[in-house]
C-alpha cells in the first residue's frame, strides 16, 4: 500500500516532469569531447546531455561514498568474525559445565562417608576378618 502512494506521489510527477524536459529540449546541442580545445564535438538532444549528466553524477557519488565507507565494511566484518567466535567459545564453555556438572563425582566433605548404605560394603574388624 504504501508503494503504490510513494509511487503515485512522487514517481509518478516527478517521471511526468522528465518525460516534458525531454520533449521540450530536443534541439541539438554541440557538445565538445576534447577538453584541450580540438574540434571534435558531438551534437545529441539538451535533454540527452541533461540527463547523462544527471546519471553520471548519482554514480560517481555513489562510488565516492561506497569506496569512503569501506572502512565501516571492514570494521562490521571484523566485529561480525569476532562476534561468531565468541558466541562458539560460549557454547563450548557451556557444553563443558554441563558435561562437567553431569558426571558423577565423589562425595565431599571432612572424613569418610559412613558406611550404613547397601552400596557400601560394611566396616569389619581387623581382627576378626583373619
């Protein structure tokens, strides 16, 4: 929905007023393609020259910017690397702790367990085992 208003609003006169440029201006212009004064020209439309140079500008600006913001590229693709890597240490380290926190591990605490469960095998006297 929006598309179609941003394309009747602006698209749509601002082509309107292209298209009337172009049929009002379409006496031949002598345009001069050698800058050190020779005689080679080449006579095209006003409308042709208007808008070449219209377009030839949108690009070299674009270019201007993106070679300008390569930096800011390079610094996102840095930050995205760096990014990847710390978030895989992360897993690793948390794959660690829960195979770590899931292994059986001995009892703690002061002395020796007490020997009254039946996975224990009872205390006996030395002196009697014999």
């Amino acid at each position: 929905m929006l598309r179609r208003i941003l394309m009747v609003v602006i698209v749509l006169p601002l082509s309107v007023g292209l298209v009337m440029l172009a049929v009002a201006n379409r006496q031949k212009v002598g345009l001069v393609v050698d800058p050190f004064g020779g005689n080679w020209t080449v006579d095209l439309p006003l409308f042709l020259v208007v808008f070449g140079a219209l377009i030839l500008g949108v690009v070299i600006g674009g270019l201007s910017v993106w070679f300008n913001q390569g930096r800011y590229r390079r610094a996102a693709r840095r930050n995205g690397r760096e990014a990847r890597r710390a978030t895989q240490q992360a897993e690793e380290l948390r794959a660690s702790l829960a195979t770590r926190n899931a292994a059986p591990t001995a009892p703690r605490g002061p002395g020796l367990a007490l020997a009254s469960g039946p996975a224990t095998p009872a205390l006996t006297d030395r002196r009697t085992a014999a």
